[in-house]
C-alpha cells in the first residue's frame, strides 16, 4: 500500500482513540452516550491495529521528507576546510 495513504489512515484513527478515550470520563456510566463512547474506543484501537498490520505487511518505508544533499568530490565525515577533503 501507498505509505503516505497508511501515515494518513494511522493518524485518523489515532484521532478517533483519543477522542474516544478522552470522552469517556464524561460520559455518565448507564447511558446511551458512554455505550457510543466505548464503542468508537473500540472501532478506533481495532483500526489501529489493521493499519499496523498493513503497513508491517507492506515493508514498505514513507519517502524522506528532508532529500539527502548529495555532493560528489567530498568525504561526507570530513570537515570541508579541513585535510581529508576530496580533490
């Protein structure tokens, strides 16, 4: 799968346990409204859990949002001013 797709998918359902999670102290215990609570908590960890196993199925890594700078001539551990700097 696309792995930005899976970064996006893994915080929207980040976002709705929390929510979920942080509803739920509110909510009186013997009402309809904790019952819905519980249950997007639910909906929101089993969520998390496929989009873990996806994105550990597919290996694949999201691209590097910082490019690595690629200068040939240079040692890239070597100070640039200093000795080991490539000719």
């Amino acid at each position: 799968m696309d792995p930005m797709g899976l970064q996006a998918a893994f915080r929207i359902a980040i976002l709705i346990l929390i929510v979920a999670l942080a509803m739920l102290p509110f909510q009186p215990a013997n009402s309809a409204e904790f019952v819905v609570t519980v249950m997007a908590a639910v909906v929101g960890l089993i969520f998390v859990g496929l989009v873990a196993i996806l994105a550990r199925l597919s290996g694949s890594r999201p691209p590097n949002p910082r490019p690595v700078d690629r200068v040939r001539g240079m040692s890239s551990n070597v100070r640039s001013e200093g000795p080991g700097r490539d000719k």
